[in-house]
C-alpha cells in the first residue's frame, strides 16, 4: 500500500505570502440532513457543503481562513504548521516546503493517506 505525503508549498516575497499550494487528507462525511461534513484532519478544522460540488469550494475556503488566520492573528503560517505537527523538508530562495510525517502507530490518519480519492483532496493552488 502506498501511503500519499501530505505537502504544503509555501510561496512569499519578502515578508508577503504569494502562493500556497496544499495536497492534505479531506474526510467527507454525510450527515443527518443531507449536508456534508468537509474536515481537515491535518489543520483540526471543518467546514459544510451542500452537495459534492460545493466540497472543493469549503476546502480552499478552510485553507484561505487558517492562512489569514495564521499570519493575522498568530506566528505566521510556518509557526502555525510546524505547531500542528508539520515539518520544514525544504528552503529554497522564497519557497517552503512542508510535509507531515504520519506515525506508522496512527492507524486511522496512515489509512486516509492511501491513495483513495474519497480522502485525499488534489493539490490545490491559491496565488
């Protein structure tokens, strides 16, 4: 079984963020009402969607709102993954490139990282 590295990849110049490229685990759910359940394991957050169109619309919108948040309100974005676990693999000139390293003992996470489209959400590029 082959086990799909989360990544992040973080562009600035200078002290203003330009890209941020993700591909991470999603777990969608339904619930009760229909609606579905959009979580990010790797941030601890989740969002809503009405139907299957509207879950990569949730997803870029969790990613923008951790972004700002990250660099508004705590120690920037690098702090703020690397406080969650994440690790710093590469610097080069202004990019960033992060990846979570997933425990061969967290069963639940290693199985949402194979490869099945149903958990991992493609990479996603917002500039």
């Amino acid at each position: 079984m082959r086990i799909i590295e989360p990544s992040i990849i973080i562009g600035r110049t200078g002290d203003k963020l330009t890209s941020i490229s993700v591909a991470m685990p999603v777990k969608v759910e339904r619930s009760f009402d229909g609606s579905l359940k959009v979580n990010l394991p790797l941030f601890g957050t989740h969002s809503w969607a009405n139907d299957e169109n509207g879950v990569e619309k949730a997803v870029e919108a969790e990613v923008i709102l951790f972004c700002r948040g990250a660099e508004k309100f705590g120690d920037g974005i690098e702090k703020e993954l690397q406080y969650l676990g994440w690790k710093m693999v590469s610097v080069k000139d202004e990019v960033r490139v992060f990846a979570y390293r997933v425990s061969n003992t967290d069963v639940r996470l290693a199985g949402m990282l194979r490869k099945d489209p149903n958990h991992f959400n493609r990479r996603l590029e917002i500039t």
